[in-house]
C-alpha cells in the first residue's frame, strides 16, 4: 500500500466532511459547485474502491517467504 | 468345515444375538465422562461418546428416556450410567443404551478449565476496560487458524465478499493436539512484530471439549492478553467457550461470525456513500433554489418564475440520480447559471434606480406613480424617489406644457 494513495476510510470520511458542508448555508453558490463536484469525485472513488478492490492474500511460510496469490 | 457366506446384516444380527443373549450385558452401569454430546433437533434423542482416561464407547439415550434426566448434559460431564450393551446392526457399531443417567461431579477437564478461568479472572485478564475496539476499516487481518480446515476458507469468503478492500494474511497454526498452542503462540510472537496488521482473528471450527483444548492453555491466553493488536477469538460454535474467548478483544460465536464481525459490509457502505451522494446533489438544488427565490423576490416573479419552473422539473428528472447523469446535470446546472446571470444583466439595465442614479426622479402619490402634470392638484401631498433616498412634498403650483 502506497503512502499517497488515500484510505478507504480517508476517502469516506472526506466525502462526509464535504456533504455535511454542503449542507450548511454559509456556502456560496460558487462554492458549492466546488464542493459538490468534489463530493461527486469522492464519492465514485470510495465505490470503485468497493467494486474494484484487488484483495491481496499472503500467507507466513516457514520460510519467512510471502507467498501471493 | 464348509464356511457360509452371508450379508452384512446377517453377520451383524448374529453378533447382535449373541450380545444380546448375555445377561450382564443387559443391565450394566458404566462410570465416564461425556464427550461429544449431540441433542438430535428432531428426534430428541441423545448421542455422545463415555469414555475415561483409557477408553471410550459410542452411547445413545433415546428420547423415551432423556427427559427423566433432571440436570443439563454437557461435555466434560461425569456421569455414571446404567443401561444395556448392543450392537446397531446397520452400522456395525457396538454401542450402550443409555436408560439412566446420574451425575457423578465434574470431569476433570471441567475442573482445570473452571480453575483457569477463576485464576485469570481475579487477575483481571477478562475485564472490560482492557477490551479494544476493533478497527472499523481495516486494511489488513491476520487469521490464525489451520490451513485445512473449514474455518480458513470460511474467514476468506466473507471477508472477501464483505469487504474486499481488506488484504488477508494467512497463518497457518495447529489448532488440535499437543502441540497446538506452542504453535499459536510461536505465530502470534511472529504476528505481534508486524506494523501493518489491524486486526486477529485467532480459532478454529467446532470439535469436543478435547478438540478444543489448546484454546484453554494458559500460555496462550496471556499470549493472547499481551496482543497489541485488536484480537477476535472465534473457536467452535456459539455455545462453546474457551478461556482465549474471555481474554480476546471480542469472542465471535464462530469463524463466520468473527469474518462478520472484523470487517465492515460493502453493500452497506454503497448505500451510504450513495445517499452522500444524494444529499450533495440535494444541498446543491436547495442553494440553486434559494438563489432563485431571492431573485424572484426582487422583481415580484415575473421574468423568473419560467427558469424557476424549468428548474423543478430538472430536480424531478434527476430524482434517480445515476453517475453517468451527473455529468450531463452538471451541464444544466451551469446553463441555468449562465441563465440566471444574464437575467440579473437585463433586470439590472432595467431598473429605475438605474435611471434615477443619473438624477432623474420618481413622483408617487398614495404609493401610485405619477406619471402627467394633470395628475396633481395644488395642495396635494406627493413623495420623490431618488437614488439614495426619497421625500415628502407639498404641490404649490402646477404648469401643464398639454
């Protein structure tokens, strides 16, 4: 897992912030579109993290060897 | 002499006869312990194996019986019962036929596993305060189990369903015999070390007492206590209990349970990041919505109640929003701004203030405005508008140019 590459957990929570922000009434109209296209980014990618998630699977060997599969 | 041939069920009849043409064996009592006790769901009759330190025998108590036992069966039980020896001809299978059933104390395993459990407990191993959260999005679970057992391929079908985002290190232990809790321990040593694991799941499927023993060593338990790591236990099934069960983090009834209970569940985050989704969509309409009121309020809705309608039925269209609508939404939206704004321009160039700011005014009389000189009368009382204010006046004389 690479350092940049958002968490699953990151990307929800971001997308949270930024619905429950979107709510509020001190948003301009600007601003909102900034947020809401934001939103909609975030959003599709936490699915695609869901939909399209490549599950690794190791398993410790005698050898201290990772093996995948 | 001449050997006859017979069926199966011939042979086993006349074993049968011959057991059962001994007297003793008839009315015999046998002291053991249960083991591998089974309550069957539909008959009601009991199957179990008695055994001792040396031996063991299959039993069954059948239902005709069983309720006459005034206490609660349980592996471990010490009983002494008494009943007939036979043989059930269709398996071949020499069993005893439990007819009554009394209790002779606990069995030993019983005692060591109560006494560990007392001894831990006063410690405070199992106390509530030292019980961690799981990590709700877990990145990577370690399952301690055997690699052949049912209980693997059950872990790593659910997490693999549920949530597939999380990768799974698989660590083979043995989880029956001698040597399984030295081997549990050994791969939890090696586990501990890892920086990347949130979460353990450490059992095995269901077995007897004695299946399930190396989940009662004390070793493994403090093992276990030490975990800085989130820990689920999930051994046997629901009404089995072990003492790793009391020390873990959180006891799952079995290994299913415990993949259920260590991830979070896919269709359940779609649906909440789709109502996200929803109510960004929503927040969105309301402002636009709210922008157009106060347009609307400004010029008394005339020039904008068409776009205001246009509008509401967009937000009807895109009720049932799909991704590939929000792009094309999005569109809408932005042509309606451009919309919005130009009327702004064109209600701006019409304005009387406009016209006023260049220092022209304007006459009302009892809110009606005046538009001729005919319309006055001297004496009559009228108010000005001018750009940054306005002011009530006394006509003193009139000169009509028509």
């Amino acid at each position: 897992m690479s350092t940049e590459k958002k968490t699953f957990e990151e990307a929800l929570s971001e997308l949270e912030k930024i619905s429950k922000k979107l709510e509020s009434e001190d948003v301009t109209l600007e601003n909102a579109i900034e947020l809401f296209e934001k939103g909609v980014e975030l959003s599709k990618e936490c699915s695609n993290m869901l939909t399209s998630a490549k599950q690794k699977i190791e398993k410790i060997t005698d050898m201290e060897q990772p093996l995948y599969d | 002499m001449e050997v006859t041939t017979v069926s199966v069920k011939q042979l086993n009849l006349y074993v049968k006869s011959l057991i059962e043409s001994d007297a003793r064996l008839l009315n015999v009592s046998v002291a053991g312990e249960i083991s591998n006790y089974k309550n069957h769901y539909s008959s009601g009759h009991w199957y179990f194996t008695l055994k001792d330190n040396d031996a063991q025998i299959r039993c069954v108590m059948f239902s005709t019986y069983t309720f006459k036992v005034p206490f609660k069966v349980e592996d471990g039980m010490r009983v002494v019962i008494r009943g007939r020896v036979s043989i059930y001809e269709r398996d071949g299978q020499y069993q005893l036929y439990a007819e009554s059933m009394e209790s002779a104390g606990e069995g030993d395993l019983a005692v060591a596993f109560n006494k560990l459990k007392e001894k831990l407990q006063r410690e405070g191993l199992f106390s509530v305060e030292e019980k961690r959260p799981l990590k709700k999005f877990p990145e990577k679970i370690a399952v301690l189990t055997s690699d052949t057992g049912a209980a693997v391929r059950d872990i790593l079908n659910i997490i693999s369903n549920r949530y597939p985002v999380c990768d799974i290190l698989l660590c083979p232990v043995s989880v029956q015999g001698e040597s399984a809790a030295g081997s549990m321990i050994d791969m939890l040593d090696r586990v501990y070390e890892l920086e990347d694991v949130d979460t353990i799941i450490i059992g095995r499927g269901g077995g007897s007492l004695e299946d399930l023993w190396a989940f009662n060593n004390e070793t493994l338990a403090r093992k276990i206590y030490e975990s800085p790591i989130p820990v689920i236990s999930a051994v046997g099934h629901e009404t089995d209990f072990t003492i790793c069960d009391f020390v873990a983090d959180v006891r799952a009834s079995t290994p299913s349970h415990a993949a259920e209970l260590a991830v979070p569940d896919k269709n359940a985050l779609l649906n909440t990041i789709f109502s996200y989704r929803s109510s960004l969509l929503n927040s969105l309409l309301l402002k636009y919505k709210m922008a157009n009121a106060k347009y609307e309020l400004a010029v008394s809705g005339t020039l904008l109640s068409a776009p205001y309608k246009y509008f509401d039925n967009l937000a009807l269209k895109i009720d049932n929003i799909e991704e590939k609508n929000l792009n094309s939404f999005k569109n809408v939206v932005f042509a309606f701004d451009k919309r919005l704004s130009d009327v702004a321009a064109r209600l701006d160039a019409l304005s009387p203030l406009k016209t006023i700011s260049r220092g022209f005014a304007a006459v009302n009389s009892n809110g009606k405005p005046i538009k001729s000189a005919n319309e006055l009368s001297v004496g009559q009382e009228i108010n000005i508008r001018l750009s940054d204010g306005d002011a009530d006046c006394k006509i003193t004389k009139i000169r009509c140019e028509k």
